[in-house]
C-alpha cells in the first residue's frame, strides 16, 4: 500500500513560512555548496503530490513562474478556488483526507505532502501522515505559519534517521 509521507523544511520553533508567508529564509547557514541532495533521493519513491492553493501558488508565482517544476507527478491542489486542471495538475474541492484514502488505495508510489500548514494539521487531525521527513532550518523566526498546531490527540513516532549539514538537521520519522 501506498505511504503519505510528510517532506517539508520548517524554523527551529516550528514555522513553515514568516509572517508574511514568504520562504526566503530556507537556507543552512553556510555555502549552499555544503547542502545534501535529500529532494532527488527522496522523490524516486513518490508519483503524486498534494498541496493547499498557497504552497501553489508560491510555486508558480516565486519558486519556479517559468514552468511547472513538479512535471514528472501527479499533483494534486486543494483549493476553494475555480482553476482549470492541466495534465499533471487537478485543483479539487474533495476533502483532502477522503482523496487520501482512495489514492492510497490506488496502484502507485507513495503520496508527498507539500504543503501548507492547514492541510498538513487536517491531515494529521485524521492520522493519515505515514512518516515525516522534516528539515530544521537553523532560524528562529518567531511568527509565521506553524506546521503543526494545537491537537486533541497525540501521534506517537519513530525516529528513523537525522542527517546534519550547513546547520541543517534532517529528522525523519514514522508512526508507531
């Protein structure tokens, strides 16, 4: 059966973007010429991606406006917003986690989460997160958009591995 993997870099106190929604702080501490490759090996196992209309949105507007740099998946893109899906991109208003249980239940590699925070917290509300792959950027931004918010029910994991380079601590682990 297909895994839902969670891959995403956050602050050292837990924010996935600043105050303002923005990235430009993803960076280790040194050259990027001392970062690992983690992205290429990691996503040989996925063929489908599901993303919030933000983390979209960033994508096409500031990370990559040229072209769709999540070409060789499936991705999907919650959204209450009325796009037009492509070949590789279907935007739904299906319930995250009821799209979930019949992906998994499809033939193919596992799911990557790619964000933002309100669906990862549904997601995690649910149980539906196989195993988090979590890059801890050495910053404090003290505001911003949290990855994981208040919960009423505990998910205990399993540290499978950490990795640490240019002051970034790569911690990934599963459930229990």
């Amino acid at each position: 059966m297909r895994k839902i993997i969670l891959f995403i870099a956050m602050s050292l106190d837990g924010f996935i973007a600043d105050k303002d929604g923005k990235v430009d702080w993803l960076h280790g501490q040194g050259a990027d010429s001392e970062n690992v490759d983690v992205y290429s090996e990691f996503v040989k196992g996925i063929d489908t991606i599901l993303m919030g209309w933000n983390t979209y949105h960033q994508v096409t507007t500031e990370f990559s406006p040229e072209e769709w740099i999540y070409d060789d998946f499936t991705t999907y893109v919650v959204t209450h917003n009325n796009a037009v899906s492509t070949k590789n991109i279907c935007f739904t208003k299906e319930n995250p986690a009821d799209m979930l249980r019949r992906l998994i239940a499809e033939p193919g590699k596992d799911i990557w989460i790619c964000g933002g925070g309100n669906l990862v917290q549904q997601l995690m509300q649910e149980d539906l997160i196989d195993a988090y792959y979590i890059s801890v950027i050495p910053t404090l931004l003290g505001s911003g958009i949290r990855l994981f918010g208040s919960r009423e029910n505990e998910i205990k994991l399993k540290l499978l591995k950490t990795q640490t380079y240019n002051g970034i601590t790569d911690l990934v682990y599963t459930r229990r």
